[in-house]
C-alpha cells in the first residue's frame, strides 16, 4: 500500500490542480512522515508563504478494484451507497408506483454515494458527516479489510474523507484532506443539488500541519467479521489519538 502526500489547489470549491509533494526537492514543501505499528503521522511544512486556497493530504490507490469491494463511512455509507436511487424532498416518502412493486431492489434518497450505473463516481465527505471520522472497505476478493481512521479536524479546520473510482471501475483511490472541500455539490435538504461553500486554506512559512492516521490492514473473511473490528477500534479514537 503506497501513502502519497499530495497538495490540492482550489478555486473556490474547484480542484485546479492536484501535487504529489512528496519529493525531497520539492521547492515549496517539507513532508515527513512518522510511524509506530498501526499509528501513522504525516507532517506538512511550507518553505515559502502559500497564497493559493489549498488543502493538505494522504492519498491512497487501488489499482485492482472492484464494485464488489465493500465500502463504509460510519452512519453515512454502507456498501458504498451503491443502490438505485430517488430524489425526494423531506420526508422521504417514495410515491412513485414502482415503490409498490415486491420485487422492488433496494432504493434510497439522492445521498452521496459511488454510482451504480456508468459515469463519475465519488464520495466526499466531512468527518462531521460521519460518526467516527473513517473510511473502511472489504475487499471480497482478498479476503481483507482496510480501516483508515482520522481526526476530526487538523489545525482548527475539518478534515475531508473521499473515495473516488476511475470510469472503467477498475481502480480508485481514496484521500483524507486537511481541511475537507467537497467539490461541486454537496448533500442538503435531503439532495445531492446544494453548491458547496468549503474552501481551501492559505499557508504560513514554517507553520507545520500534521495530520494522524490510525491505519490497519487485516484477513477478514466476511462482512460479518468486518462490521465488528470498527467497534472494537473505535477505542483508539476515544483514547484520544485522533
């Protein structure tokens, strides 16, 4: 599994260009990175002012993906969010005739999700959004699962959590940032259809960002062994690691 420290640029909530800085001669960023067992931290340092809006992160690839991974945000998406869709106003309530139907497969509200039909696909997401700021997937596969957990926020502003599959479905990627800007739209009102108003940020010469990932890789054999390992790990978030 490869960590890439990168950089985003935004104008206003749009990514303009996306940096790996991790490259000892990058001429406006230090990075380092340190390590113990599961605890991972990666520091983030200006050697010049940054005027431009940006956010600071980890990305993490996948090259051999597939829609059959299990996907989970805690209290925001399970499975991906991967299901056929509706868009509703509040309340929820499905009035269309084919609701009615038995057979019906599962259905849910415009929330955000990867998509089960063709086109782009991605999830973003604030910590806030979830219960436990953390992106998780079983790879049915592999046989494994992957829990990478995050703080709520980082140098007084709110992380960002997101994962993103190419169009063939065929690799993805998923990246926590500091601080989080949801791109595009974002979900309110029960919709996928409000301008997002996150904004990136401005850097100091010499101030440092660090950002603490609890990152752990295990066999899982089924979703029924995956479900409890988030419970048991969200201790390390209640001890106050993260």
């Amino acid at each position: 599994m490869k960590l890439t420290p990168i950089i985003r640029y935004y104008k206003k909530n749009t990514t303009v260009k996306i940096k790996d800085i991790s490259a000892l001669d990058d001429i406006k960023w230090k990075t380092d990175l340190s390590s113990d067992n599961n605890d991972y931290t990666f520091s983030f340092v200006p050697k010049q002012d940054i005027k431009e809006d940006g956010s600071v992160g980890i990305k993490i690839d996948f090259e051999a993906w597939s829609v059959d991974n299990y996907v989970l945000m805690p209290a925001a998406v399970y499975n991906g969010n991967r299901f056929k869709t509706f868009k509703m106003d509040y309340p929820p309530l499905i009035m269309v005739k084919e609701a009615y139907d038995v057979n019906m497969p599962p259905h849910q509200n415009d929330v955000p999700r990867l998509n089960i039909d063709p086109g782009n696909s991605k999830i973003q997401l604030l910590a806030g959004d979830m219960s436990t700021p953390c992106i998780a997937i079983f790879f049915k596969d592999k046989k494994e699962s992957l829990f990478v957990f995050g703080p709520e926020q980082v140098s007084g502003f709110e992380c960002g959590y997101e994962i993103e599959e190419s169009q063939d479905r065929k690799s993805a990627f998923l990246t926590v940032m500091a601080p989080g800007v949801r791109s595009g739209l974002k979900y309110w009102g029960m919709k996928m259809e409000t301008e997002s108003k996150d904004r990136g940020r401005t850097f100091t010469l010499g101030e440092t960002i660090s950002l603490p990932l609890g990152i752990y890789i295990d066999k899982c054999e089924n979703i029924e062994d995956f479900m409890p390992f988030l419970f048991s790990t969200e201790r390390y978030i209640i001890k106050g690691k993260l």
